[in-house]
C-alpha cells in the first residue's frame, strides 16, 4: 500500500569494505556553505532517493541537496519550521525511513513527520469513519476516525475493513501534507504506555530511522533527573487514517506510540548515559554516542528468538578499538554505512575517526596531512551510497564532503 519509486539518474553504487588499497580521505571540491543558503548545519541524513537533508540550527528549516549541491523544488515546507501550536522550533536531529517520512526531533519529547511521497503525489480525500468486521464472528460495528475505538479497531488483525467513508474537506489534506507531530510523550496513552519513566520529560537528542523495517523509529532520551533517564525508546507505527492518493492508489497514514525502551541508564559496555546521538545498521544493530560514564561510543544487537528483542553489547571494552576512550575527547555523532563502517564525529578534535565493522580503526578523514585540519567544529555526519561522507561544521557553516583517494567518481573534483 505505500509504494515509492527511486529515480533511475540516482547514483547506486556500493563501494564495498575497506581494502589494503586504501590510502586516505581527501576533500571533494566545491564545500557547501551559504552559497547553498547553509547557516547553522547540525545534522544530516541522506533519503533513498540521493537527496540529502540538512538540519540547519539558524535559519530553524531542513535544507534539502541533491547530490551535486542544488536545492530541487517542492521542500518549501520544511523551511521555517513551526509546531502543532505554530510556533518556531528548531529541528536538531532528522532521519528518512522506506515510506520516505522525514523525521525530525525538536530537543522535547516530540517527534515531527513530513512526507515527500504524498507532496509528490498529492492527497485527495481522507477517512472518515468505516465498518469494522470480526475476522472470526462475522460481528460488525461503525468507528469515527480519530477516537479510541478507531484506533484499536485499525490496529488490531482480528478486525477487518468492510467500507468506508472518505472526505475531501482541504483543510485536513492540508494539514497532513504539511509537517506534523507524529509522536508527544505527553499523550496520554504514551504516558499510560511508559510506565517505569516520565515520558512527558523526555528530552529526544537523537533520532534513526531502520533502513529495512517500517514499523518503528528509536530516540534517545536524554532527561535524566533523579531516576537517571537516559536510555533509548522504541516508537512504533500504529495506522492512523486511510489515505487515498492522486495516483488512485491507497495508503496509510500513521500515529507514533510508546514501544519500549530498549536500553536503560548505566556506566558498562551496552547501557545508556547521557546520550547524544543514534544510528542504525541493516541488521538492526544500534550505535550512539554519549557524554557519561565510561565508553562514549556503543553498539548493541537485537536478538529477536524471543517476544521482543533483547539487545546486547556488540562492542566489547579492550578488545575492540572503538570503545577506547582515549581515542576521543568529546564524539557527538556517528554514522553507520552499507558496510557497517562506523564515522565518529570528534567536535573538540575536528576530525572524523573511521572504524570498520568490527570496531578496528581505520584512517582519520578531516586533514590536509597528517597535522592540518579542514574543520572547525563538526556536528555531525552521514555517508551515502557512493561512500561520500558528508560532514556539518556548524561554525564555518559549510558541509565538507570526503572520499577516499583511491575511488573518486569521476564526477567529484578532489583538492589538489
């Protein structure tokens, strides 16, 4: 029901695991700054279809890029950024999932939604109310879309949909076409949900979207108080409406509720203290980083052979070189590629520090030589499908792109 169709002119090539062979990041000519309207970057995520999305603190908008720095048309809605109440927020952390949903967190316990599929497309009408039957009884009964039973009723696989009503009253598609709040820990069934943390204090400092599975997101909750509230939470989808496209085809609109949280505060390899960001790989494997006690940077796998799944650490301490602190003095982001290669954004070193999937280092990327720095204060960092990595420096406000020197596409143009 959610179909998206990735243009066939975006690049798609897999630069595979780190070889022998390579020698070095170089920068890739030209650096993006305020000639492409950049401010204030802090965060950046790249979308299926190549675009690059770009948190920009100052002007309080996501700027979106394609690959050789132009601004395409028809991302007007992600400028000047406003809440549910209409007031200014600034997006600190954003991601895209398969559904091409952009989402973003504003630092509270909220989580904000837009998408490019449907501004694409165009909406034309919106349920209203449906029949429900039992799947084993044959029972039926009427529900209005919004309330309770709605919900339970759209959500529950021993209900089916017999028919509908729709509407095409302008000022709904409006409102869904446009950003949104897709999750508020204050709801009151994510309150009621979240039994053991005050969901309504959440301070969300990072955000990821799974690449392959569509049915969550995970923040890190970074609060604290006096019940040590950090940890990472599990934000499920859960269908909301019924939306019929321009196209004809039919879609589902969806509400963010209360999961789990699927780590918890603690000072050893795997546990949670003081997050600072979040990234996800194609396994499901998480990685974050954080300010507290005693690793900065970790990685812990879902073992799914239960009900749920239970993450574990896939870092150890000593025995795998990402977790050594010393290499770091204050990393505040990281970025997972295709291969499960780690980039560590280091703001007081102003550089990048590369591991492999097994947390081995690699090479440093933010240099001249070996003493020289391009950056002054890097926030944060994606890598696309070609292997670019793609670095905000919120106070040069520019995006430098890196690539190792031993792949250069012949489209990208290296400093000498």
């Amino acid at each position: 029901m959610d179909r998206f169709v990735i243009p066939e002119d975006i690049q798609n090539s897999n630069p595979g695991n780190f070889g022998a062979g390579d020698t070095t990041y170089l920068l890739v000519q030209p650096v993006w700054s305020s000639d492409q309207g950049l401010n204030k970057p802090i965060e950046i995520s790249i979308a299926q279809d190549g675009r690059i999305f770009v948190a920009d603190e100052a002007n309080q908008s996501i700027l979106v890029f394609d690959q050789d720095g132009n601004r395409p048309d028809g991302f007007e809605d992600l400028i000047s950024l406003v809440d549910n109440n209409d007031i200014e927020i600034t997006p600190k952390d954003l991601d895209i999932d398969k559904k091409m949903n952009v989402f973003y967190i504003d630092g509270s316990q909220r989580i904000f939604v837009w998408n490019q599929y449907w501004n694409e497309v165009g909406i034309s009408k919106v349920s209203t109310s449906a029949t429900f039957i039992h799947t084993q009884t044959g029972a039926d009964t009427i529900a209005i879309a919004g309330t309770d039973i709605w919900l339970s009723l759209l959500n529950d696989s021993d209900w089916g949909i017999l028919d509908g009503d729709m509407t095409t009253d302008q000022a709904l598609i409006d409102s869904l076409m446009r950003p949104h709040l897709f999750y508020d820990g204050k709801d009151e069934m994510n309150l009621y949900l979240d039994t053991y943390y005050q969901s309504d204090k959440s301070q969300f400092t990072g955000l990821t979207a799974p690449a392959d599975n569509e049915n969550m997101v995970f923040v890190t909750d970074n609060y604290g108080g006096s019940n040590n509230q950090y940890r990472i939470v599990q934000v499920d989808f859960k269908k909301s409406l019924i939306l019929e496209l321009t196209s004809g085809d039919l879609v589902w609109a969806y509400t963010g509720c209360f999961g789990s949280t699927i780590k918890g505060y603690g000072t050893g390899a795997g546990t949670v203290n003081k997050p600072v960001s979040i990234d996800v790989d194609y396994q499901g494997n998480l990685y974050y980083t954080q300010e507290g006690d005693y690793f900065p940077i970790h990685m812990i796998s879902p073992n799914l052979g239960g009900d749920f799944a239970i993450y574990t650490s896939g870092f150890q301490p000593e025995a795998d070189d990402i977790m050594n602190p010393l290499l770091f003095l204050n990393p505040v982001d990281i970025a997972v590629d295709n291969n499960r290669n780690s980039y560590i954004v280091d703001q007081q070193n102003s550089d990048i520090t590369v591991f492999n999937f097994k947390g081995d280092f690699f090479k440093k990327a933010g240099y001249i030589d070996e003493t020289e720095k391009i950056m002054s204060k890097p926030v944060a960092a994606t890598v696309d499908d070609r292997g670019i990595l793609y670095v905000c420096d919120s106070e040069h406000g520019a995006i430098y792109r890196f690539k190792l020197s031993n792949s250069l596409d012949e489209d990208l143009t290296p400093e000498d």
